[in-house]
C-alpha cells in the first residue's frame, strides 16, 4: 500500500504524458503536466515554422533547377537553329544542304516542344477526370503512336493485352504514363514486353526489357526532376508519370524483369481519388 501510495502520482503523470503523445490530453491533471502542455505547444509551433520555411527553400530550389534547366535546353537548341538558318540563308540555291538543315531545325524545334511539354505537365497539379476506359485500348494507342520510334530502334515490342480490359482512369494521362514507360523500355533493350490486366476497377501495367537493368544509384534518383542517364534527357517523364499515377491513388513500383533488364509495375487501386499534392515537388 505504502508503495502504491508513492507510485500513483508518477503513474498518472506518464499516462497523460503519453496521452499528450498521442493528441488524446484534454486538460486537467498536475501542474507538472500543464507545464509539459505548454512545452509540447511551444516545439510544436516551432516545428510548424521550421516545416514551412524548409518547404518554401525547396520551393525556390526547384525553382532554380527548372529555370537552370530550361536555359540550358533552349540554349543548346537555339544554336543549333541559329547556325542552320545562317548556313541557309548563305546559300539557299543548294536544295540538298537546304533539306538537311530543314530536317535538323524541325528535329530541334520538335525536341524544344517535347522540353517545354515536359516542364508544363510536371509544374501542373494533375487534375485527373476518372471515366470508364479499357485499359487494352490504352496500350495498344500508346504503342500505336511510337511505332515510328519502335521501328527506328529495330526493337521488338510484345504486347499481352486482350481486350476488352475495363477500367476507371484518365485515359488520356494514362496513354501518356504507358508511352513514357515503354519509349524508356525501347531505348534500353531491343526486346520489350508490355502486360496489362484489369479487375474490379483496378488496373496493372507491366513494362519489361532485356537491357542492363538500373543500378542502385539511378534507382535512388529515378523519380527526382531532372535526374536522367540520357544523354539529352530532361529528367522529368519519370516524375510526371508517377505524380500521374499518385494522383489516381496508384503507385509506380521498379525491380529486375523476366527478360532480365528493368521492369516497371504500374498499380492503380479501384476507389476514389486521392487529392492530388500541389507545387513542383
């Protein structure tokens, strides 16, 4: 009795402080846990302060980073430009030269347009518009519109979805997050192969190759901004896609493939959307 006569005051001054710990403390108790209270508020306040002063940094890094980014591009293209249209206009008589460099402007132009694309959809909050769509029908357009990129590489795209696969997505975001996915895929292996089931509303994409595979560093960066191991990459379809499939409430997932190279595992649950994250984070 003795004993618990001693103990009782140091065991309720544990138990509000772990219910302070848990968000659970309405008031009362010793003067020692007032004290406490008031503490917790006080760390609280500055940890709020701190957070937000630590996500306004990161705010103008990536900021910098995207303007570095953009100068970059566009400075590498638009001297590009600036020298076929000199040499253009030097001799325009010369219709075989004129046909070369009109081929290498539009390349740049069009490579300046995919930049300026990219840098757009990342810095937009993705706002998804959910509808029935089949999820086989969405491949098949992905793989439809890089045939001319497939055909370049002299890769071999195999394709295991039979349709009709119904599902609930933005199709027109999800034909974009396939189309990254196996345009990477392509440019790794010379073998490819896309798998895609639907269930229940839910929905997975499989995009394997017999390239190298990633090594543990690039899969540290994959889905940072600008993280890229192309040589005139811009480090942004990876993290678009995934801010993509975030918002559908999915998740992108990466390991070693059955062809030996790199797989990505797109998952997008059935149910309702997950708010999408704001910023260029």
């Amino acid at each position: 009795m003795f004993a618990a006569y001693l103990t009782r005051p140091i065991k309720a001054l544990a138990d509000q402080a772990d219910d302070i710990a848990r968000g659970l403390y309405r008031g009362g108790g010793t003067d020692e846990i007032g004290t406490l209270v008031k503490a917790f508020e006080v760390r609280t306040s500055e940890l709020v302060r701190a957070q937000q002063e630590l996500a306004r940094a990161e705010r103008f890094a990536a900021m910098g980073k995207t303007s570095a980014a953009i100068a970059h591009e566009l400075k590498n293209s638009m001297g590009g430009l600036g020298m076929a249209v000199d040499l253009i206009l030097q001799d325009p008589a010369n219709q075989q030269r004129v046909a070369r460099l009109r081929k290498q402007v539009v390349s740049e132009i069009a490579r300046l347009r995919d930049v300026t694309d990219g840098l757009l959809s990342f810095s937009r909050v993705p706002r998804i518009e959910r509808s029935p769509e089949d999820l086989a029908l969405i491949v098949q357009k992905a793989i439809e519109v890089l045939a001319d990129v497939i055909a370049d590489r002299g890769c071999a795209v195999e394709v295991d979805a039979e349709g009709p696969l119904p599902v609930a997505c933005d199709g027109h975001k999800m034909q974009s997050v396939v189309m990254n996915l196996v345009k990477n895929a392509v440019e790794a292996g010379k073998h490819v192969r896309v798998r895609a089931r639907a269930d229940n509303g839910a929905a997975t994409v499989e995009i394997d190759d017999d390239g190298p595979g990633l090594t543990d560093e690039a899969r540290k960066h994959l889905f940072e901004p600008f993280f890229t191991t192309k040589p005139n990459g811009t480090g942004l379809g990876l993290p678009t896609s995934q801010r993509f499939v975030e918002a559908h409430g999915g998740k992108i997932e990466t390991g070693r493939g059955d062809l030996g190279g790199a797989r990505f595992r797109v998952e997008l649950p059935p149910g309702p959307l997950r708010e999408a994250q704001g910023g260029s984070q």
